[in-house]
C-alpha cells in the first residue's frame, strides 16, 4: 500500500468518481464526518441509496445538517470509533477527508467499527488528502497535519493487515480548489466550526501573504493530490 503517488496527475472530480465506482443503487450508506453534507445532499439527489446515515461530531455544524433535513438521510451525532448502527446492518462505508480528524488513540477503533457495520462484502471509500501541493503550503503554516495524516495511514494499514477488513484499490488523482480571493479563503478554511485556529495577527498575516502569492487576476487556483483506499469487508 502506498501513502502517495506523485505520478498520478488526472483532474478529477471525487464526487463523480465515487458514484462511477461504488454500486449505491438501493444500498444503505453510512457517510462519517459529513461536515458541511454537500456529498450526502449529492448522493441523496441521484436517488441511488435507499438510505443514507451521515454523522458529525461538530455540533454547530451538525445543529446546521438537522436544519436542512433531507428526504432518505438520517443525520446523527457521532463519530467513527462509536457508530450507532447495528452489525453488518451497512453496504458502504464512505469517509470524505475525516479519518486523519478522528484521535490518533481512536483510529484502530474507527477500523473495527467500520468492518463491524458493514455486511459481509460490503464497501469502504475511505479519502484522504496527500500531504503535497501548493494548497497544503498555505495549510501547513497554521495547520501542519503530517503526523496525523501518517497516523491515519499507518491506522488503515494496520486495519488491512489485521482484517475483516481487506484493500480492493487504491486511487490517486488531483482535485482542484478554486478561491476568488484571500478573504474567500479565509471564510471558507480559517472560520471553520470544528477547529478554532485563533491565528495570532503575524501568523495571520504570514498565511495571507503566502495564499496571495498564488493569486492571479482569475483568483487562486490548486490542484490537490489525494488517495482513496477503496477497502472491502471479507466474508
């Protein structure tokens, strides 16, 4: 298994990859970390789940989901090492970006949670950001994740070695992030509800100054590397 592979440069939309991919007609899904929902919302719109529980840990966040309900969609507090679903009651497993967010100390019992919802051949998309590109230079300055992006790894390898719990594939493309400005970026990265970065006013401006030396007139444009570990549950 590879936590990276910097050969892999297709542009891809994730979205349309995953429903390209995994077999959702009449499936029960279980989306972890929904944040904001926008993947369960599209998932929900192509009328292709029979069901679809998505979970948050955010309150404020997860307070915003309920205000939104969705026809078909369970949105629940929880998060991936307690999930409140019976065994092997799930077909797939679909984590957008929020393994690395679960505790280090927590991630094994993510694992065994997952493999224990899920049905016996059922699916987990787990996606995680590579720790490389030109956004994660402006990330790094106020939030270096590598340990626990490593630590995710190192936790999903753990889980195939270990099983139920088996790899079937391992996808690596871009995504691409479009800011029209610093400010955009700002609203939509540091005025986050699950994490207060409380950036001091140099650090602040140290962050600015780096995410404007990637604006042009169009705004700032990135391509990002990510992996998915496509993992199926053995019989």
């Amino acid at each position: 298994m590879q936590i990276a592979n910097p050969a892999a440069h297709d542009l891809v939309n994730e979205t349309e990859l995953m429903l390209a991919t995994l077999p959702l007609v009449g499936a029960t899904v279980l989306e972890l970390g929904c944040g904001r929902a926008e993947k369960t919302r599209t998932l929900a719109a192509s009328g292709r789940p029979a069901h679809i529980l998505a979970l948050e840990v955010d309150q404020i966040q997860h307070a915003r989901n309920l205000a939104q309900p969705l026809p078909g969609v369970t949105f629940a507090a929880g998060g991936a090492e307690a999930i409140p679903a019976a065994d092997a009651s799930v077909d797939i497993v679909l984590m957008f970006k929020s393994l690395h967010h679960v505790p280090v100390e927590l991630m094994d019992q993510a694992f065994a949670e997952i493999a224990r919802v899920l049905k016996p051949g059922g699916l987990a998309w787990i996606s995680e950001p590579v720790y490389a590109g030109e956004l994660n230079e402006v990330f790094k300055l106020f939030n270096d994740e590598k340990n626990v992006r490593e630590a995710a790894f190192a936790a999903l390898c753990r889980a195939v070695e270990r099983g139920p719990l088996q790899l079937r594939q391992q996808l690596f493309f871009n995504t691409r992030s479009h800011f029209d400005s610093f400010a955009a970026f700002d609203a939509r990265m540091l005025q986050v509800t699950h994490t207060d970065h409380q950036l001091s006013p140099e650090l602040y401006a140290a962050v600015r100054d780096k995410f404007e030396g990637y604006l042009t007139p169009d705004g700032a444009t990135f391509l990002n590397p990510q992996r998915v570990d496509l993992l199926v549950r053995a019989a």
